[in-house]
C-alpha cells in the first residue's frame, strides 16, 4: 500500500515531521536536527484504524529517502523507526554508528 501513502514533510530550524494523513486519520514521525549532517527520529505514531496498512514503514521510507538525497544520516530512538531501518538492510547506509 505505501506506494498509495502522501507523505508530507514539514521542517523548521531544530524540529521537524512526516506526516500522512489515510482515510481521515493522521500518522507522523517526529524528529529532532542534530546539526546539519543529522537528525534524530524520536516518535512514530500511527493511530490503531491505520495499524498494518504500512503508513508507519512509508514514513521510515522517506526519511530514509530524504537522508540519503540531503546527506544527513539517521540515528533512530523510536523504537519502530530503529526496527524498521534494522529490518531492511538496503537502509543501513544512513544509520549514524556514533554521536
């Protein structure tokens, strides 16, 4: 399905969220600016009525995306977003090793 979901972006100096809204009902994924060359996924949520759609995996997917295009690297405290990255070798390449 992720290739159905809209993924917005929204940015400001430190913070910033992916958010997709699916059938009425919103999902995002915040993150925090580590520098320039960084940023630091914190939270995803995606409410029950989306769960097992793949919204929060599209999310993941175009932070990845978005890492790679800018040069910044990811370093994943969400739980989810860490599994998701962990989950897919092909995304490893944006995962920061040290802080």
């Amino acid at each position: 399905m992720d290739s159905e979901i809209e993924i917005a972006r929204e940015e400001g100096d430190s913070k910033g969220r992916y958010l997709a809204v699916v059938d009425g009902y919103e999902a995002e994924m915040t993150y925090s600016r580590l520098g320039a060359r960084a940023i630091i996924i914190y939270h995803t949520g995606v409410p029950e009525a989306l769960r097992g759609r793949g919204v929060g995996e599209a999310m993941v997917r175009r932070g990845v995306e978005d890492a790679r295009a800018e040069g910044r690297k990811i370093v994943p405290l969400c739980p989810f977003a860490k599994a998701q990255i962990d989950r897919h070798p092909e995304w490893q390449d944006v995962l920061q090793r040290k802080c």
